[in-house]
C-alpha cells in the first residue's frame, strides 16, 4: 500500500495533514539534484507515451488506407482535425491538473493536492461528455461546413459516434496521468498509454477486415477498437491513482471545497481549453482550403499531419516533461531552475526538430507510398515533408513557451500566444498561400507562419519571464526581510 514520510521535520503529521507521499521522497521531488537529469527522466517516457497517443490514431488511418478507397481515407482525414479539436478541450483541464497540483506539491501541500484532482477528474468527465454531446448533434452541419460532401459523410457517420464515446472514456486516463507527472512519474502514464495502443493496434485489423471470427466493420471497426482500449486504460490509470499511488482523495467527495479547487483549474483550464481549441482550429481550416483542390489534397493532408504528429513527439514530450519540474521549482521559489530548465528544453528541441526535418525530406517519397499508391496523394505528401519540417524547430518555440506559462499559472499569455499565432498569423497566410499558389501555398503558409511566430513568442517570452522572477524574488526578500527577528 501507499507509504508516507513520517521523518519529515517540516510535516505536522501529528495530525495527519499534508502527508507526503513516499514517491515524492523518491524520485517526485524535482527541486532538488540536477536539472538534466530530472529534464531526461521526464521526457524519455513521455515520448513513448505520447507515441502510444498518436499511434492509436495513425494505427487507423494506415489499415483505413488498407481498404483502398481514396474517399474512405479521405473521410477519415476529415475527422482528424474535429478529433484533435475534441481532444484539445479535454486536454485543457489536463494542463490545469497538472499545473496546480505540481506548484501544490512544491509548496507542500499534499492534501490539497490529492483533493483538487479528484475534483478535477470529475471536471472532465463532465466537460468531455458534454462536448462529446454537443459535437453529434451538430454533426453534419459540422462536417458540410468543412466540405465534406454525399462521398465523404456517410464514412464519417461510421466513425464518429463511436469515437465521440472513445473520448469521453478518454478523459479518465488522460487526466490520472497528468497527476502523476505532476508528482515525478512519467514512466507509469507511458505503460497506460502503451497498453492503450497495444490493444487498439491489435483490435483494428481484426474488426476492421473481420479476421479470427470478428465482425467485419470497416471504419466503424477502427472508431469501436479505440473505443475498447480507452475503456481498460480507464480502468488501469484510476486502478493506479487510486491504489498505487494514492493521489486522489477517497476520503470524501469534499464538495465543501469544491468551488476552491474550480477556482484553482479553471482559471488555468478556460484559457488553455480555449487555446488547445484554437490551435487545430488552423489545421479545419486548411482542411477546407484544400477541399477545393480535390479529396487527394484533403488525403495527404490528413496522412502528412499524422506523420507530422509522431515526428513531434521528442519535441513536445520536452515541453510536457518541463513543465511539472517548472511547476514544482516555480511554486518553491527556485526561479534559476526555472530559467536552467527552459534553455535546456529549447537547446534539446532544435537538434531534434533540425534532425526530424532531416528525415523527413529524404524519406518523403517512401513515406508517402506507405499510405496511398495514389500519384496525386503522394506528390501531396512530399511537397509537405518537403516545406513545413523545416519550421518544426522555430515554430515548437511557441508551443514550449505556453507550457512553462501554463505551468507557473499564467495562462493567459499562453492563450495570447496561441490566438496570436493561429488567428493572426497563420489562418490568415493560408487563405493567402492558397489564393496564390493552390494547395502548394497551403503548406508554404503553415511553415511561414510556424517560424514568424517562434521568433516572435520566443523574445517576448524570455524577457517576460526573466522579469517575473526577478520580481518574485524581490519580493520574497522584502516578505523575509519583515519576518525576520530583531
């Protein structure tokens, strides 16, 4: 069963209160030792969780593309932008968890951590069944405003109201898993999400094609796949909270706080739900630009932003495993960790986004044959690999720096941020890219706008946080200067 600290000199355990967990002792305390190695420990299993994320939906779209039809897959990459829009508002709450509870943990307060994620967990079932609701009554209307047409719904409908369940599930793991990075694990939310992904990649040939006795159910088969896997990584990620690692209150509901707790996330989980939203806002209306050019152009649209999202990995599993140690040290007043820990993220991700582009370009063409023999498909898709990897390593500067705003409480500039670069910049240079070059400009729009943005958010960010410490730390001499003694 779960252990605390009882030697602590700073715990009044006499009654009970702000019980440390003995994973903190371990390895959860991230404002003490070297800051590359807790930055290391933190990221290397996030890659291979959110590889396991991205992989369910790439595990569709490649048997989807087994059946050979270029409008199923081309309807399928039409839901991929309203899913990842989904996802993001779900998520929202999840950058809230994990943000709270980390500067909880660095100010020691264990019970409040415990009770504000469990509020927080019933904060998205609620918000995700809710969108989840709101998303198939308007349904159609939805898709048709994107260009979907009688060719392309009809996969749609076969997918969407099963997935739509899937995500509701979804919001248990996702947010248990934000809990434990918060207190240090990275390791333990990379074998939920593994197992998710073993089991959907195992499930989608077979009720996809029918093989070994199962149904044949085409894309519906992928939507039900997804659907069991989040259900039994549901059923381990609270198994693991709540046994394992007693992170959330089991004493109680505690409704009497539980306005305390709304206060704390949904200062932090409007303006980061908004801004997740905002973001693959860019991505439906690219989809619709290229609607115009054919369902080719929407196909390697949709097969090159998979591709895109697992090229990303290292560079996001970065900015998500920094952000609990931001968090942690932030909230204990250790702002040069801080600093220390976000040169470090930025210096890892340009020499893996420089190496990613890299890749990419060369093995653009075999790539793209993996997904469609179609020639007006891959020639899409190369043109992609081809111009928008080279803005990966500027453009994942945005993405760093709203993660370490989400992780020190200040949300609103990370929102700013966001709204800024995909409404201001990028939505508009894709209806010009697009008016000017066809599809081509689409994709010379995106990498232009990722590499204006980047340089832009960068220099505002660092000045703005260097200045913030600097004031806290002022601040805290001053509040110490008048405690302290005569």
């Amino acid at each position: 069963m779960h252990r605390y600290r009882e030697d602590d000199k700073h715990s009044p355990m006499q009654n009970d209160k702000d019980r440390i967990p003995y994973s903190y002792r371990q390895k959860g305390d991230l404002t003490t030792g070297p800051v590359p190695n807790h930055l290391f420990r933190m990221t290397l299993p996030m890659i291979w969780g959110l590889l396991a994320v991205i992989s369910v939906q790439l595990a569709d779209t490649y048997f989807i593309a087994l059946l050979g039809d270029t409008h199923i897959l081309a309807g399928i990459s039409f839901t991929f932008p309203v899913t990842m829009l989904i996802s993001h508002m779900i998520f929202g709450i999840n950058i809230a968890l994990s943000s709270v509870s980390a500067r909880l943990i660095g100010e020691k307060k264990f019970d409040d951590m415990r009770r504000v994620i469990l509020h927080g967990l019933m904060l998205a079932f609620t918000a995700a069944g809710s969108i989840a609701a709101l998303t198939y009554i308007f349904l159609k209307p939805l898709f048709f405003a994107m260009g979907a047409d009688d060719h392309t719904f009809p996969v749609i409908l076969d997918y969407m109201p099963l997935w739509l369940a899937a995500s509701l599930v979804l919001a248990l793991p996702v947010n248990s898993n934000s809990a434990m990075r918060a207190n240090g694990d990275t390791t333990m939310p990379a074998i939920i999400m593994c197992s998710i992904a073993a089991i959907n990649f195992i499930l989608d040939p077979l009720l996809i094609f029918g093989l070994a006795g199962f149904p044949e159910m085409g894309v519906t088969g992928a939507a039900l796949a997804t659907l069991i896997a989040y259900l039994c990584g549901t059923f381990l990620a609270l198994y693991i909270l709540i046994v394992r690692k007693n992170l959330i209150a089991t004493d109680g509901l505690h409704l009497d706080k539980f306005k305390d707790s709304m206060k704390r996330l949904l200062v932090i989980a409007i303006p980061a739900g908004i801004a997740n939203v905002i973001n693959p806002a860019a991505s439906v209306v690219a989809v619709a630009i290229l609607a115009a050019y054919g369902p080719e152009a929407v196909a390697a649209f949709g097969v090159a932003t998979r591709i895109e999202a697992f090229a990303l990995i290292v560079a996001i599993a970065i900015a998500l495993g920094m952000a609990p140690i931001i968090g942690q040290n932030w909230g204990a007043g250790l702002y040069k960790r801080v600093r220390e820990t976000i040169d470090l993220a930025i210096v890892w991700n340009l020499i893996w986004s420089a190496l990613t582009a890299l890749i990419l370009a060369l093995a653009a063409y075999p790539i793209a044959s993996l997904f469609s023999d179609d020639p007006a498909v891959i020639n899409y898709t190369v043109l992609f690999f081809w111009v928008v990897p080279i803005s990966y390593g500027i453009g994942n500067l945005v993405f760093g720096w709203s993660a370490a705003f989400n992780a020190i409480g200040r949300p609103q500039i990370a929102f700013v941020m966001i709204f800024v670069k995909s409404f201001i910049i990028t939505i508009p240079a894709l209806f010009i890219g697009g008016w000017l070059y066809d599809a081509h400009g689409v994709f010379i729009a995106v990498s232009v706008s990722n590499i204006v943005s980047g340089l832009l958010f960068h220099i505002f960010s660092r000045k703005y946080c260097d200045q913030q410490a600097q004031q806290n730390e002022v601040a805290q001499h001053d509040s110490n200067a008048k405690t302290k003694p005569v």
